[in-house]
C-alpha cells in the first residue's frame, strides 16, 4: 500500500511539474502508471486517473498564475510564447468560447500551452479558468489512463504494456501535429 500511495504521489509531481514545463511527457507518465498499476492492483486505477488529474490541474494553476503575473515578458522569457500569429486565433476562439477551448485544449497535443497563454493573456477570469480546468484535466487523465488500461491488458508483462502505452501516445501526438500542420498549410491564406 505504501508503494502504490509513493506512486500515486510521483504521478502527481511529475505531471504537476509537467504542466508547468511542457517538455515532460505528462500523458506517458500518467498511461505508464496506469499500465503497472493494472498488474499490481487493478482496482487503483481510479487513484491514477485522480493523481494524474490533480497534477495537471495544479500545475495549470501554476501556469495560469505566473502567465497572468508575468505576462508576456515571462512568457517569452521561458519560451512558452512562439508563436504570435497563432496566439492571437486562439484568444479569438476564447472570446467566442471560453469554456469549450479550455475544455478541449488539453485534449490536443500542444493545444494547452497557447490556450492557457491566451486565456491569461486576455485576461479571462479566475473562475472561469477554474472551473473549466477541471473536468479538462479529468478528462485528459482519464484518456492517458484508459491508454494505459489497455496496454496493460494486453501484455502478460507490466513493461510491455508500459512500452505499448508511451509507443501509442507518441504515434498518435506525432499523427495530430502532422494533421495539424498539413491542415495549416492547405488553408487558404496560410503562409507555407
């Protein structure tokens, strides 16, 4: 029992941390636990998705925070603000939709940084930020998490369903930002 709760309160750092600093592969961490925890105790799953969700959800909360205290300065100065033209279509939808964006943005890959650098940055309210973060960040644990569940029930052995589970979320990243870019690029007015 201690081991899964040490588990449990890793999950929750490392994915915390990886909100924050999107290089960390928050979603592998959280598929890779769910897939060792199937064999070790199938029945804790729900604490994966739980650790993984609270991890995210405080680490955008970190993030949200030090985008509305810095602004853009910091922004820049960390590299999380690339790209302008884009950042700008995003604040756009969120005018339109705030709820919907925030929800959706952490679905896709490399859709939660802008969202959460325009929502700051266009000075969306706490609440809204607040209560539309959380079922994101349930959803997308319980995504990883489900990832995870079935490459744990396929394998016999913890390893290979943990491997399975990091190999499926890397194609399907690497799948949805080649889609989104061929997207961009054949649409008019797009510059390519």
């Amino acid at each position: 029992m201690i081991d899964t709760l040490s588990a449990l309160g890793w999950l929750f750092l490392v994915v915390s941390f990886g909100a924050v600093v999107p290089i960390v592969p928050t979603g592998a961490a959280v598929s890779g636990s769910a897939a060792l925890m199937f064999h070790e105790h199938p029945f804790s799953i729900g604490f994966v998705v739980a650790a993984g969700a609270a991890g995210a959800y405080a680490g955008d909360l970190v993030m949200y925070a030090m985008c509305r205290l810095g602004g853009e300065q910091l922004a820049r100065r960390l590299r999380w603000l690339r790209d302008e033209e884009h950042l700008a279509g995003v604040k756009e939808r969120l005018r339109e939709r705030q709820v919907p964006v925030l929800l959706v943005s952490r679905l896709i890959p490399g859709g939660r940084v802008p969202v959460l650098l325009a929502a700051a940055f266009a000075g969306i309210p706490w609440r809204t930020f607040v209560v539309a973060n959380l079922p994101a960040c349930a959803l997308w644990s319980l995504v990883y998490a489900a990832i995870g569940l079935a490459g744990g029930s396929i394998f016999p052995e913890p390893w290979q369903g943990v491997i399975a589970a990091v190999v499926v979320i890397v194609l399907v990243n690497q799948a949805l930002t080649w889609w989104n870019r061929r997207r961009a690029i054949s649409m008019p007015g797009a510059a390519g």
